[in-house]
C-alpha cells in the first residue's frame, strides 16, 4: 500500500513538471518570504493576462534553482487564496 501511494505521487509530480505552460522571467527572489516576482505571458489555468506579479513558491528550494533575469517555464495555482507557484524550470 505504501508502494503504492509513492508511485502515485512521483506520477503527479511527472505530470506537473510536463505540463509547466506559462512564460516567464525572473524579476526578483525573496528566499526570506519565499516569494519570487516574475513578469509573466498569459496563465491560461487561472485565466491571468501578461503582467509582472509576486507569487508563493510552493517549495523554497524551487527559489535557489533559478536566478533574476532568467527566462522560466512554470506552473501557478491559487492555493490557500495565494498564487503559488508549483513548478518552475529555466526556459533556456
Ligand atoms: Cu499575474
């Protein structure tokens, strides 16, 4: 059973990596806050135009695996009423 759930978890994880969607570019790091600023192309999943924004990273290590100024790919979800960033990749 607890094989199980495992296997279930990396599967979600696989597929949230897959599906990173938006655009972005890295504007600023709070690591203190846990907080990154990227300007942003649209966000289809929360219906969001272009613009630059603060988001909640879902995981502080995501903020030590990119810089400001790089170009990212990542996902964003409303959690908790805050928009939180729950994949991110460098786009380059
Ligand atoms: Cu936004």
């Amino acid at each position: 059973m607890k094989l199980l759930l495992t296997t279930v978890a990396l599967a979600v994880s696989v597929g949230t990596a897959a599906a990173q969607t938006a655009d972005g570019e890295v504007r600023r790091i709070d690591k203190a806050q846990g907080k990154i600023t990227l300007r942003h192309g649209e966000i289809k999943s929360l219906e969001m135009p272009p613009m630059t924004m603060v988001f909640r990273v879902q995981d502080p290590a995501m903020l030590e695996r990119v810089a400001v100024g790089d170009k990212v790919k990542f996902d964003a979800a409303k959690i908790d009423g805050n928009y939180t960033v729950t994949a991110i990749s460098k786009a380059n």
